[in-house]
C-alpha cells in the first residue's frame, strides 16, 4: 500500500475525529453556556470542519494522481 495514501489516511480521520468530537461539544453548549462560550466551540468546530474538507481533498486528489 502506498505510504503517502496510509498518511493521507490518517489525517483525514483524525480530523474528521475532532471535527465530530467538536460538534458534539457544540451541541453541549447550546442553552448550557454564554453567547461567548458558545461561539468560541462554534468557531472550534468550523475550523475542524474546514481542516477534515482539507483532508478530504488531499486523499482524493493523491488517489486521482497516483491511482492507488
């Protein structure tokens, strides 16, 4: 197996590992927390969000080069 593809991998689950630890946390604070509190998970969560898209698009465009 290709070890670029296996990093690749890794990447993206971790992230979209945190981006769904993140919003669950998100989902914690609503009603729970301050307007500042919650925008600051809100904000966590979009950037988690953002970086498991990166991570995405990174194995797909690896796999679409490299055909593996």
């Amino acid at each position: 197996m290709c070890e670029e593809k296996t990093r690749l991998t890794e990447v993206y689950g971790d992230a979209t590992g945190k981006f769904s630890h993140s919003v669950n946390e998100l989902q914690e604070k609503v009603g729970k927390s301050s307007i500042e509190e919650y925008e600051r998970f809100r904000r966590a969560s979009e950037e988690w969000r953002v970086h498991s898209e990166q991570a995405r698009l990174a194995l797909e465009q690896h796999v679409a080069a490299h055909k593996c």
